[in-house]
C-alpha cells in the first residue's frame, strides 16, 4: 500500500481525494485545518467556462477540455448518492459593440472539428430566447451548451463523501507542523509529517492547500510565491424567475457573472452576481471595495433589469491564490523533490479545473 497524504480540501483537494479513491492499494490521508470546502472554494461561483474559452491547443485547452470531459462523467457518479446543484444549461455569452464576432466564428469552427459546439446567436435571436435581457446593447451572443456550472461547496461536500466511502481518512481541524524528508541521491523525500494530532508515514505528498502551500514550500526549501486576489460576490432574491421560468444559463459579460442558483431547478429566484477582482499589496487589509462591488451588480442588472428587485441575501468574499511568476495553475513535482506534488494557484478556475487536476495528480502517483 503506498501512503498518500493530501494537503489541503477544497474543491481540488477533495476531487485529487476521490479520483485516487478509485485506485487501488492507495491509502490516503487528507488533512485540513477546517472543514471541507473553506477558503477560495467557499466564495466562487462555480462557473464552468471551458469549450467557451479562446484557448483551442497547448496545456491550458488541455486541461479545461479533460475537466469538462471528467465533469459529464463525474456529476452522474456523485449525484447516485445525492444530487448535485449542476446547471446543465450552458453558458449565454454577451457580444458587445466592438467585439470582433469573426474570431467568434472561427473559435465555434474550430470547436466542431474537436467535438464541440457553439452556437452563435444575432441579437433579435438573443432577445427572442432570453426576455430577461433588457435593452443593453448587444450585437450577438455565443452559447456553450457543454459548459454548465456546479455549486462547489455542494460538490466538495460530495467528493468527500464519496472518497469517504472509497476508504480515504479525512482528518480536519488539523494542521502540518513540520514536513520531514530524507536526502537522496536523486534529490529529497518527504518521509513523515509531523501535526497537531501525530505523525503520518508518507510515500507521497500532495499540496492542494491553495495561498497556504506558500508557506509549506518555503519550509522545504523550495518556495512557490503564490498570492491572494481578493473577489466578492451578492446572493440576490427576486419575487418571481426571470424571463422564461425554464430557460436559465448562466449570462456572462464583460466579466460579470449572472448564476442562477439551484443548479437549474424550478422555480429560480435566487441568482449569484460576481465577482470583483481586486488586487491588494502586502500589508494592505483583504477587505473588498463595496464600491467595486456595487459596480458589478449594477453592470448586471444592466444586463437583467429584473435584478434591481432583487433583495440581498448573502454577501461573500474570498482570497483566490495567483501564482507569481508563473500561469496558473501549478500541477507537478515540487522542485528537488521524488515524491511531493503540487495542486495549488488555480487563480479563478479552481473549480473548472479540479477535475483535470486530479487525474492528472493520479496519472503521476498511479500512472493511470
């Protein structure tokens, strides 16, 4: 049995969690010092923008083409024992004067020819399918009816779940004091961690601990600077469903967000508007603007009038880790390491990317 232990439970480390659940002689450990799904994964929207991003080759298409692959399987996988707050309805994306509808053609081109689609709607069409658009200007939209969007607390929640049942020990409310390893002659090797409830024995060592895998590295010897931007986001609640009731993507625009909530079920009244993207300097506080929040939920509502009688249930905000000095995200050894995995600095595409994450963390430790 070789013994993995897993740094770190959000939605990544949750989903490296199950997806190594499904290998044999594995024993995995999972440590966290809070409960599942805290931290980044507790504040993102869940927006699955994969067949609808401009990337068509290299490892970034890669990975949003395996993870949006893995999450039409996956979904069905989890939902057998409890459903899944997943919005199968595809992505509505706004076309604004300006924007070059050329390179739009050429991307849903592309798409057809590596199994895809993208359907590209004039403006009279966009209006006619959503009546919840009011009278911004627009001169087209592109729908990704492959692309969806899952509610990720929901989701990590059942990940643990489902490796729980596969055997995987999950120890939260624990924290790694010290990360031992051995010199060798091909480099290092993390044997043993030491926490705040004992000793675990190692052969592998995952960090999926998002900003905290920065002072992880840093204990090793092998830093990897990754830093908070911070986002937030408004939870609003209408008196009735906008548009038709039954026809509910996610819009996006200009970089924000409209999510309806329930992951597609019916009646919606709930939807989630976000997020900001503020870039904060050491030693300044990670409190968001309001005024830069309140600018998003007024592009929206631009966007769906009916939002303005929406009433504010929720306001959240979270710290999501960037890589310095390098593309998010980071998946691989830690350099001068044998045995020490790094699943961290997704940035914004922590939950798109998990899936992906995982089978590429289990191709490295199981070779399948």
């Amino acid at each position: 049995m070789a013994r993995v232990a897993i740094i770190g439970c959000g939605v990544v480390g949750a989903a490296i969690a199950y997806e190594l659940s499904l290998v044999p002689n594995l024993e995995i450990t999972v440590i966290d010092c809070y409960e599942p799904a805290q931290g980044s994964t507790q504040a993102a929207l869940g927006v699955l923008m994969g067949i609808i991003s401009h990337k068509v080759k290299g490892r970034l298409w890669r990975l949003r083409e395996q993870s949006i692959l893995r999450y039409h399987s996956l979904i069905p996988e989890l939902e057998a024992i409890a459903p899944i707050s997943f919005n199968r309805q595809g992505i509505l994306m706004l076309c604004f004067p300006g924007e070059d509808m050329a390179q739009w053609e050429k991307l849903a081109a592309t798409r057809r020819t590596q199994g895809w689609q993208l359907d590209l709607l004039e403006p009279r069409e966009v209006r006619e399918r959503y009546p919840q658009l009011g009278n911004v200007e627009i001169v087209g939209a592109v729908h990704s009816p492959q692309d969806g969007q899952v509610d990720p607390v929901v989701l990590t929640r059942a990940l643990v779940t489902r490796a729980q049942g596969n055997g995987v020990r999950f120890r939260f409310g624990e924290r790694v004091e010290r990360i031992n390893y051995l010199e060798t002659e091909s480099g290092k090797r993390c044997d043993r961690l030491e926490t705040t409830q004992g000793n675990l024995e190692v052969d592998w060592l995952v960090m999926a601990a998002g900003l905290g895998s920065t002072p992880l590295t840093a204990e090793l010897e092998s830093p990897v600077e990754i830093r908070p931007v911070l986002g937030q986001a408004v939870q609003l609640r209408l008196p009735n469903p906008m548009g038709n009731g039954e026809i509910q993507p996610v819009i996006t625009g200009d970089d924000v967000h409209i999510v309806p909530s329930q992951g597609g079920d019916y009646p919606v009244t709930d939807y989630w508007v976000g997020a900001t993207v503020e870039f904060t300097r050491e030693g300044d506080p990670m409190e968001g603007d309001p005024a830069l929040l309140k600018q998003v939920v007024e592009r929206a509502i631009a966007f769906c009038p009916d939002l303005a009688l929406g009433e504010i249930v929720r306001t959240w905000s979270g710290l999501r880790p960037r890589p310095e000095g390098q593309p998010a995200p980071i998946i691989g050894p830690l350099a001068g390491f044998e045995n020490v995995l790094l699943a961290t600095g997704h940035y914004r595409n922590g939950v798109l990317l998990a899936p992906a994450t995982a089978l590429e963390i289990r191709q490295a430790i199981a070779g399948s």
